[in-house]
C-alpha cells in the first residue's frame, strides 16, 4: 500500500530509488555516511538539525523529507489509504538468532562513527555509555551474514541496545545459534571475535512467540500497534506507521521500558531500557502533550517535541518521556522547540507529569528511532 503521487502531501523514497544509487546494505557491510545540512537554532522550525544522511546521495521525496539509515526502502509522511495522520517507512529486516530461536530485527543507531557510517546508521555517541555489560546485550556478526544475540523479548533484562562483535572463521564456517557456540568455538580456535566498539540500536520486530502488532484499522496513533503490514521475513521487510515529531522528526516506536506502557501501545516490553540507561546519560527527552491543540500526537494533542534532531551530539533515539498539559489559565499554541516547552511550564501555562499522570512521577524511556527526517508541518 503506498500513497497515490499524484497526491502534493505524499513524499515517497522509492526502494528502487535507493538500489539503484547503490544504498542497499547487508548487515556487516554499508557504503560511507553523508552529511545533511545542518537548521537554525533552537527555537527555529526549518532544516534537518544536522543529521547524518546514510543514503550515499539518494534523492529525497518531494517536501523535504529525507530518509537517514541506509535500511529504509521506502516511505511517505503522508498517505490517503488510511484515516490516521501518519505516514509509512517500510524498512529492511535482519535475520538473528538468540538461543536458538529466530528473531528478526531492525537497525537504525550506532555509538561509533566509523561503524555507522559503514553500516549506514545514525551516529549516536550518546549511545556509548551502554556499552557496558549490565546496559547493553550482545550481537555477534557472522562473515557469512548471520547474527547471533544474547537475548529476546521476554527474557530477563531484555534491551534494543546491544554490544557489536565481528566473528571471522578460521575453519570451515557453520551455523551458529547461540552466544554459547560461539564463546565454544573461539575458545577452540575455530573463529577469531573482534570488538566493533558500537553499541547499536537494533529493535526485535519478530520473535518465536509474538512480534510487534499490526493496526488494521489505521486510525489513531496507538490503537491497534505500530505496524502497517505484517514483517515480511521471506523478503526481509517490515513496514511501520511513521509519526511527525517536532523539530525535524519522523520517528516509529518499537520498545517501552514498563509493562504497562507497552502492553497499551502493543510494543515490545524492554526492561534493560528502565532507569540505568538514563542514569548513564544515554537518553533523550521526549515532550507528550495532552489536551491543548487537538492534533495526531500520542495522546491525542499536537506532535511531540523532542530534545534534538539525529546527528545533534546530544541525540538519542531512548527518550525518556515527560506528559504536559494545558492549565485552564494558559494560553494554548502550538511548541515547536523543548526550550518553548520550559518556558511555557516555568510561566504556569503547562503542568509537567514526568512519565503520565498515571505513572504517579515515574519517567519510563521508550525506543523511538528516526529512520526519516523532515520539518514537522502541524499547526492548530
């Protein structure tokens, strides 16, 4: 399902578009990262804030919007098919297996420069934190493609944040499908493993038991879950729905921190994501309106605002998320910057919730990557 181009709302990047200008990638290799131009400052509304163009040049959709990890294959900030107001990106799903069981992932950060460039990635340092062992879990990448992680949805500590290894067979290379094997075979000389020094953030879309839930209705942004279609692991695809996010933001969601939030929004439950993540300084800030501007918001209010734009050095796709609402007394508008957002709190027109009303003061972080950038439009 892809929206109509005779549409002036639809902006499409075509996986045709992105081949044939040699942007395809294979997990363990990626053509070299370009740079977008760097926005105004922090209270402008234009630009694309710096982020890192992953698309070795590929042209970009009609608008502005910009695809930023070399594994998206297609997109559109808008589409007449359904009557949500979110877009699409289909994106490339990679193959992994954890303890034996398959998964199927997406990529879209990296703490090392070098690495995400190579990978096609959005360079994240503040990702780099994680890299400890409590923080993060393992992926080793095989030469011959495979990938091979520590741990799944579901199980204890669960985390999209995970330490990269290289493994290079020395022998004659076999499937591997477990972290066990692999220590098993080092320790025998059969493979060398080689620290990437990244920490990537590569959600589990699909997993034995479940997988991220499809909305068939198309309607609202958390009804039904966050996938258009269901992951298409023969081709390796998976298309999500696409959300506008102030500044220059259009992000998917894959992961929440506490139970609750994700069994409502039917994402994956990550508890590797909660509280020490944030202590370490390898979270962001996501700003949710209630009430207010009427708008396609998470919570039915305008977009959200997030503390930065991918390829700002304080960037993180891990945001830890605060509500606001509108006290009777305030004057209602439209912010487009965090710094709005604080000063419309410190003059009494917001109240701040951290995490929801509901949470009772505790912050919980989501997983909310940006494969595309592209001004946020909405006005009142």
């Amino acid at each position: 399902m892809s929206a109509k181009t005779e549409d002036r709302e639809v902006m499409r990047f075509s996986r045709r578009q992105m081949i044939g200008r040699g942007a395809g990638l294979a997990v363990g290799g990626g053509a070299v990262a370009a740079a977008l131009a760097a926005c105004g400052g922090d209270d402008g509304g234009g630009g694309n804030s710096g982020a890192t163009s992953t698309t070795g040049g590929a042209a970009s959709g009609e608008g502005g919007g910009e695809p930023i990890v070399g594994d998206v294959l297609d997109f559109a900030l808008r589409s007449d098919e359904w009557k949500g107001a979110f877009g699409f990106v289909s994106m490339r799903l990679h193959r992994g297996l954890a303890g034996g069981r398959e998964v199927w992932f997406i990529r879209t950060d990296a703490s090392n420069e070098q690495f995400a460039g190579r990978e096609q990635l959005v360079y994240t340092p503040k990702l780099e934190p994680l890299a400890e062992d409590a923080l993060s879990g393992e992926l080793f990448l095989v030469e011959d493609g495979t990938a091979v992680l520590s741990a799944a949805p579901g199980d204890d500590g669960y985390t999209p944040a995970w330490r990269v290894r290289r493994v290079t067979w020395r022998g004659e290379p076999r499937e591997l499908d477990s972290i066990a094997q692999v220590r098993a075979a080092e320790r025998r000389g059969d493979l060398t493993v080689e620290d990437a020094r990244a920490v990537m953030n590569a959600p589990i879309i699909k997993w034995p038991n479940g997988q991220l839930a499809v909305d068939p209705k198309l309607e609202t942004y958390l009804d039904g879950g966050q996938l258009i279609e269901k992951p298409d692991t023969r081709n390796g695809e998976v298309k999500f729905k696409l959300h506008e996010c102030f500044p220059n933001a259009r992000y998917i969601v894959t992961d929440h921190s506490i139970k609750p939030a994700a069994d409502m929004t039917k994402t994956v439950f990550a508890p590797g994501l909660h509280g020490r993540p944030r202590d370490a300084g390898a979270t962001g800030r996501t700003n949710v309106f209630m009430g207010g501007a009427e708008g396609p918001g998470p919570m039915k209010g305008q977009p959200s605002v997030f503390d930065s734009d991918p390829g700002d050095p304080v960037w993180s796709p891990y945001w830890d998320h605060f509500t606001y609402a509108w006290k009777q007394d305030g004057r209602v508008r439209v912010l487009r910057t965090e710094s709005q957002v604080h000063r419309a709190r410190d003059a009494g027109d917001l109240e701040e919730f951290p995490g929801t009303p509901d949470t009772k003061g505790e912050v919980f972080t989501v997983n909310c990557p940006v494969p595309v950038t592209a001004p946020a439009t909405f006005t009142a």
